[in-house]
C-alpha cells in the first residue's frame, strides 16, 4: 500500500456515507463508484506510461 490514497481507496472511504434507501440514492451510489473506477482505471495507465489520447487535435 502506498502512503498516497487510490481512488478505490476513496471509494472504500466514502461509500458507507452514501445512503441507499431510494432509487435516487442507489444511483448516485453507482455513479459515484463508477466514476472512480475509471479514474482509478486511467491513473494506473498513466503511471504504467501508457497514456491514451481522449480527442484527436
């Protein structure tokens, strides 16, 4: 483990926060943890130098 946090550290953090008791609430919850997959997903890429273009300019 590293002394800087991960995003899925993040997630791991923050989840038990987030109440699931209504659809609304549920999605958030999915997004949520979504979006920090694939943060995690492109940090992992960049450190590994791997980069990917988002766009062509």
């Amino acid at each position: 483990m590293s002394d800087k946090p991960t995003y899925m550290d993040c997630w791991h953090f923050i989840a038990p926060l987030i109440p699931v008791n209504t659809d609304y609430t549920m999605d958030i919850y999915i997004m949520v943890f979504n979006a920090l997959k694939e943060a995690e997903k492109k940090r992992i890429a960049e450190k590994k130098g791997g980069r990917k273009a988002t766009h062509d300019t």
